[in-house]
C-alpha cells in the first residue's frame, strides 16, 4: 500500500484586540470544515511581536487526503 498523499488548509482566526477573544468560533470551524472532508491537525499560535507582544491571530489546520 502506497503511502497516502495530503493537502493542508491553514484558516486564521484573528483575535479582537480590545480582549483577544477570536473572531471565529473555532469548534464551529472545526465541524464546518469536517463536513466538507478536511480532519483537524492541530491549532498553530505564532509567537507574540511587537512591543507589548500582543497575539494577534492562530492558524486552524486541516488536512484531507488526495487522488496520487
């Protein structure tokens, strides 16, 4: 069995700056995106910048498999 080959979809959910709450529901994305096929990887949060090193998004990701 060959091993399979898959692509990813990075989604950005940006933070409100006033309380750094997301914008996005993020258990809602997970189940909009399952339905269309794609499988949770993981939630990427880059490292704070700036000067007060404010967080200003994370990334959702996804991966389903593709035709070789």
């Amino acid at each position: 069995m060959a091993n399979p080959k898959y692509e990813y979809k990075f989604v950005t959910v940006e933070l409100d700056e006033s309380n750094l709450d997301p914008k996005m529901n993020h258990q809602a994305l997970i189940e909009r995106m399952a339905a269309q096929g794609w499988r949770f990887v993981q939630i990427f949060s880059p490292p704070p910048t700036g000067f007060f090193r404010d967080q200003h998004h994370y990334e959702v990701i996804f991966e389903r498999p593709v035709e070789a």
